[in-house]
C-alpha cells in the first residue's frame, strides 16, 4: 500500500502533535524515557538501523545483560530485513548491555501514577520508610539522595519492582511525592 501525499502531511502532523510536552508529560514526569543519542561510529548505525522503525528510547524499558539483548533484538527483528555489520553489531550490544544493563533501572512500563488528594505529614513519610525501606537497606541512602518528582517516582517503582512491600499505589504515590519535597533535587544543604 502506497500512502499518497495527503497521508503523510497527516501522519507528520500528528507525530509533531504527539511529540509535544503537553503530550510528553504527565502529572509533571516524562511519560516515555529520554535516551539522548551516542555520539561517534554508534550514532551512525542506530541512526542507519534503528530510528527508521523504532526510536532507541525504547531501549530504557529494559535492563539486560549483553546476550540477553543479542535475543531480545534477533526476536524483535524476526521476519524483517535487518542485518547489521558484525562489528556494528558488537559496538550496538556493547552500548546496549553499558548504558541499560541489569545495573541500570529500566523506565516503568506500564505505571501510570495515581492523582493524590491527600498528602503525607514528615511523621507519615518518616513512618514509611521506617518500615518499607529498611527491609533491604539503610535510610542514609535515601537521605543522601536528591532527586525530582519523576526520579523519585522511577526510584519507588523500581524498588517496588524488586520487592518492596510497598503499600496501595495511592499511598505510594503520596509517598513519592513526600519524597520529592523533603529530598528534592532542589534542595541544598
């Protein structure tokens, strides 16, 4: 199927649409990750093999070691005509297992937060994380931590995602949002 002219001032016209920040946003966090593109020889090929399809924001989702994301991408490109170099290959694994291996902390999925109408007290939040952070580990790591709304957000979720008995996702979003105004990124000592 051909799409004549009038298709793709449409389909432009939505993709600037969508690519707005009201679109990009909500509730102020970034709805997608925001990967900013390698410089050098990897440029290059993701700009040659990837971005026609997908864009490579789609690699935060994940935290892989490299022959995990070897698989990943043989599943994902099954059936399509796509072949790289073995050494374009190589640099684009290496770069995928560096920057979004199992060290990092992939960008939730499928978590959209809840609006909250009610906002933790200190008492409340120091409550909290009494209870649900010292399960793994020390309160100095949160408290030696400054970061946004968003950030906080990503950091509850991925600790949630490993195993922090977290409460409802209303208390844990007043959680965040306590967080994000008593160790906000803004903060300084």
């Amino acid at each position: 199927m051909k799409w004549g002219f009038g298709y793709s001032v449409i389909f432009s016209a939505l993709a600037v649409l969508f690519a707005m920040p009201s679109f990009a946003q909500l509730n102020g966090g970034p709805t997608r990750p925001q990967v900013p593109l390698p410089e050098g020889p990897l440029r290059n090929i993701i700009l040659k093999n990837c971005v026609s399809c997908h864009g490579i924001d789609d690699y935060a989702y994940h935290a892989l070691e490299k022959d995990k994301w070897a698989e990943l991408l043989t599943d994902l490109h099954q059936g399509m005509d796509v072949k790289l170099a073995d050494n374009d290959q190589a640099l684009l694994l290496e770069y995928l297992a560096t920057t979004f291996g199992t060290e990092s902390a992939p960008f939730p999925r499928k978590y959209i937060p809840r609006e909250i109408t009610t906002f933790y007290t200190d008492v409340e939040g120091r409550r909290d994380l009494d209870v649900i952070c010292t399960e793994c580990h020390e309160l100095d790591r949160v408290y030696e931590t400054r970061a946004s709304l968003a950030r906080w957000r990503v950091l509850v979720v991925e600790m949630r995602q490993r195993g922090a008995s977290l409460p409802d996702e209303e208390n844990m979003e007043r959680l965040i949002e306590w967080l994000s105004r008593v160790q906000s990124a803004n903060l300084f000592e």
